[in-house]
C-alpha cells in the first residue's frame, strides 16, 4: 500500500471532512428561487467558494448581495439537519498528532466549528477560513497560511480537496492535492480517494521532525487510490 510522507495534512471541510450536501444544495436552491437563478450554475461555481463571493458573482447590486449573504450565512450557522463526516474521516483525525494537522475552509469561522462540532469532528488548532484570508480559494492564500502557522514548507504538506477551486489552490500552494469524492478532471496529477477509509497512520516521519510538535511530519499508510498517480514522496 502506498506510503506519504508529510511535515503536515491540510484539509477542506465541506465535502472533505464533512458531508454537509443535502443541506448545502437546499441552501443554494433557496437562493435560488428568490433570486430566479439557475440552481446547476450556483452551485458550479458555489463549489469550495466563500458564501459572499458567489452571491456577488450572482447578485450585481451591492445591498441585495449584503442583505442576502447575511441571510444566507445566518441560516448556514444555525442549521445542521443532514451533517455527518466524510466515512474515515474522524478515524483519521483522532490518529494525528494534534500539531500535525488544520482545516482550510471557504466557510467562516462560526459556520466552521458548527459543521464540525455537528460532525463530530475535532477542532484542530489551526484553522484557516473565510475570515482570514483577503482572497479565497482557487487562491492559493489559504494553505499558505496554514502552513505557515503550522511552521512548515507548504510544499512538504498534503492538501485534501473535494471542489475544482480547492484542488486548483492546493497544487498553486505547492502541496502535494489529494482529491476525496468524485471529481475527475485531476486524476493526472493527483491520487483520488473517494473517502478516508482505509487511511492509517503509521507514525511519526523522522526525517520531517518530532510528531508531537508543531512542524512534526506524518507517514500515512494510504489505500490504492481510485485513480491518479501513486508513490512515496518526501
């Protein structure tokens, strides 16, 4: 089974974590209907963006964008009907060093801890969202930032991706991007998993530090991936 090597795991939420789609979509088809919009087009683009740019790219006047990115973040925060983890994922996380590890969500921070407080996930100690960032994914800024705070070389890291825009940040980062779930269009350049299942820790990378510190690196046991290049790296 293939083995990776990491100084750290970069993860997305929504899609890679936490399986938030029935509510994400009924969310958007809300919207939707308000706003007499194609619910196929929103939610194309919506897809590992931050709330506020998509009703932007969709709603041209500045106030009715206002009003309803504060609506629809209002009910994203209070609404969790539907939330479960990704299958492995909280296997995965609870085998982690605590240092070795963040979320990098287009969501904000508030929206962050709910879905995956309502997943029963861990809250890691660095967490990325929408609040920190000036430019959200496909920019790289996120995982750059994640990194940092985590004190190791983006390019020694794995990013975890389900949505174009977070795959296309997380290879700009210089992270090796593992896709979880269905999405096709980089399998040549990236391993493809459809969850967590099957993942394990194998321990600490000596050659990347201690795994009880912050830059403590990981060696991961990983299944055979549905598609996409395999292999050690270091």
């Amino acid at each position: 089974m293939p083995q990776l090597y990491t100084s750290a795991l970069l993860f997305d939420m929504d899609g890679t974590l936490v399986d938030s789609t029935a509510l994400v979509e009924s969310t958007w088809a809300g919207f939707c209907a308000r706003h007499a919009l194609d619910l196929a087009d929103v939610l194309a683009y919506a897809h590992g963006r931050p709330t506020r740019e998509t009703v932007n790219r969709f709603l041209p006047d500045p106030g009715t964008a206002d009003a309803e990115t504060r609506r629809l973040v209002a009910h994203e925060e209070s609404e969790t009907t539907g939330i479960t983890p990704v299958p492995g994922a909280p296997e995965l996380l609870a085998a982690l060093p605590p240092g070795s590890w963040a979320v990098v969500t287009s969501a904000g921070r508030r929206l962050a801890e709910v879905r995956l407080a309502a997943a029963g996930l861990p809250l890691p100690r660095v967490m990325v969202t929408a609040d920190d960032v000036d430019r959200g994914k496909p920019d790289s800024e996120g995982f750059l930032r994640a990194a940092a705070a985590l004190g190791v070389d983006p390019a020694s890291t794995i990013v975890f991706e389900d949505s174009d825009a977070g795959v296309r940040a997380g290879l700009d980062s210089g992270a090796r991007t593992v896709v979880i779930g269905a999405l096709t269009g980089y399998d040549h350049v990236a391993e493809r998993y459809a969850d967590f299942r099957g993942f394990r820790v194998a321990g600490p990378d000596s050659a990347a530090g201690s795994a009880s510190g912050p830059a403590g690196g990981v060696v991961l046991i990983a299944p055979e991936p549905v598609a996409g290049r395999t292999g050690a790296l270091r």
